[in-house]
C-alpha cells in the first residue's frame, strides 16, 4: 500500500489491526503515527490507551506478562513498536499473538526505519503477505504539502528535510517557497540551518536563496551573518556569488535597518547595507553589459570607498574582508 492509499483509507475510517510501515524517512514515520491517532479518535467517541515501546530496549518477558495481567480491554488501544528492525524476529509472532486478542479494538504499527530488501528478510516477508504494508515514499502534490507543514510545525528544518525535499521531485522554487512559508511557524528557538542552507546551494538553489532570508535573518541576526560568511567562502559557485548573494545583501538590508536600535546600526546591519548599496550600484551599472564590461563594472565597483571600524576577531570584518576580495579580485 502507498502512504497516500493509507491516509485516505484511514481518513475513511478503514482502519486495519497490524500494520508495517516502511521508510527511512524518520518525518514520515511521526506522520503515519499523527493520523492513525487522529483516526481512531475520530472513529470512537471514547479515548483510547497508546502504548509506545522501542525494539532496542523491548523485554519481552516482562510485556508479555504485562499483557496477561491486564483485564479485558472496555477500549481501543494503539500499540507503537518504534526501530522494529532491533526487535528479535523469533518473538514477532507471539507479541502479534499476545496483541490480537481483540482485533476490532487493537491497532498495532510495526515502524521499520532503515532501508529494507525483502528477499532477505523473511519475517518481515510474511508479515508484508499477512498483514498491511505501508510503504512511506515521499508524496507528491497539496498531500505532501500538508505533510510537509505539519512535518515542520516545531521542528528544526535541517540538511536532511531540504534533501528530502529535493527527493520528493519538489523543484527549487516551490522548496524555497515551502521553507520561507515554514519560517512563520517553526519557532523562534527552531531556526532554519546553516547545513540546511548550504545544501539548499549544492542542490543549485543559489538563484533563490534570498527567499529564506527573513527565515533566519527575522529569528537571529547574528546567525544570518554567520550564514553569510560561511556562503561566501565558498568559491566553487561563482553564480551564486554575483546572483544569489547580491540578492541576499539587496534583501536583508530592510531587515536590518527594521532591528536597529536607538536610531544606530550595528556592525553587522552596516555591513550589510554597504554591500546591498553595492551591489545595487553594480546591478545599474551591469544591466546590459557583456562579460567584459561586467569585469569592468566590477574593477568600478572596487573603488567604492567604504570603510568600518570592526575588530578583527568579529565575523563582521571577516565578512567585509571576504565581500571586498569577492568583488575587487574575483
């Protein structure tokens, strides 16, 4: 069964007792588990006991016995078998055994988290036969967009999601857009990465990274400029360096004069507004221009002469430093 065959058979309220539901990505494991849950509550009006156990630490001895102690079940029940793959595959049967006593009131979900080949393994071959599979590719479309958001809701968006995103044949735009749409509610103690951002750019998403800025500039400066620093340091992208970063500096300069105190600028947000007027100055001076008067727009360029007083062990100077090398050398 497809993941999204699962969301709507159970939103239908098709809900079967013993599922197995496969996938490494770990998102979409906490989503199968959110709509079950929603699920069942929407099935019965009465709440239903969830049991939660990890195939690292399961004792079976001790579940069994607690299985047997208990009375005979007046409600539904949801038992979640996190990291299945450390279970001992001898006792899957019996715990399945012990379980489904009552099929119209136990739901079980085995949750398999690692990358599987079927052919060598057995038990989970017989259990992909007998009971219901659900294999969590990732979903395409408004579906996985509501995924997506929920996914994201207090959560930190790291290099993984932004692969995963990517995985899901999500083109750059509408990737940008999703994160930039995330920054509203993730959180401010669930900023967006540096890896996510620097992965974002080895995806070749340079062309839109201003889109994410207020994502990390609105939530902390200090990580914006960081951010900065460690973009510009790469070399190897010299697109995303004449287009992505003007953008970026043309984008954050309203941030950072929105977040000055007092009437002054900080290092940091003068920074940034020289480089944005920089790199306005260079967007009017190189419209139309070939190659050759680009290098000539960018020799001009080089004599703006704009100077800070910054210590040396600051990030901002660095930044100075490496934006000055970047437009006068490059």
């Amino acid at each position: 069964m497809l993941f999204s065959q699962y969301i709507q058979k159970i939103k239908k309220g098709g809900i079967d007792s013993v599922y197995l539901l496969t996938g490494e990505e770990l998102f979409l494991h906490h989503h199968a588990q959110h709509l079950m849950k929603t699920a069942l509550i929407a099935s019965d009006a009465e709440a239903f006991d969830l049991e939660v156990f990890d195939g690292s630490e399961f004792q079976y001895d001790a579940f069994i016995n607690g299985i047997r102690a208990l009375p005979l079940m007046s409600k539904r029940r949801l038992v979640i078998f996190k990291r299945f793959d450390k279970l001992d595959s001898r006792q899957i049967p019996s715990v399945i055994k012990e379980l489904e006593g009552d099929l119209s009131k136990v739901v079980i979900l085995f949750l398999y988290e690692e990358k599987i080949d079927f052919r060598k393994k057995t038990v989970l071959e017989k259990m992909r036969d007998r009971y219901t599979w659900v294999n969590l590719a990732p979903q395409k479309g408004a579906e996985f967009e509501r995924v997506l958001k929920w996914m994201l809701d207090g959560k930190k968006i790291d290099a993984n999601l932004t692969a995963f995103l990517a995985e899901c044949g999500a083109d750059l735009w509408q990737i940008s857009g999703w994160l930039e749409q995330a920054s509203d509610f993730i959180g401010e103690n669930q900023p967006l990465t540096l890896e996510a951002m620097e992965k974002f750019i080895d995806l070749g998403g340079f062309a839109n990274i201003w889109r994410l800025t207020d994502a990390v500039g609105n939530r902390d400066i200090k990580q914006a400029q960081y951010l900065l620093y460690n973009l510009m340091r790469n070399r190897e992208k010299p697109n995303f360096i004449m287009w992505g970063l003007k953008d970026l500096f043309i984008h954050l300069d309203p941030i950072c004069k929105i977040r000055q105190q007092g009437g002054r600028l900080d290092s940091f947000a003068k920074t940034t507004h020289l480089h944005a007027f920089r790199f306005r100055k260079f967007n009017e001076m190189s419209a139309n221009f070939t190659p050759s008067e680009t290098e000539s727009a960018l020799a001009k360029l080089e004599k703006t002469d704009f100077k800070l007083k910054t210590s040396a062990a600051e990030p901002e100077s660095l930044l100075v430093e490496l934006m000055d090398d970047i437009i006068g050398r490059k």
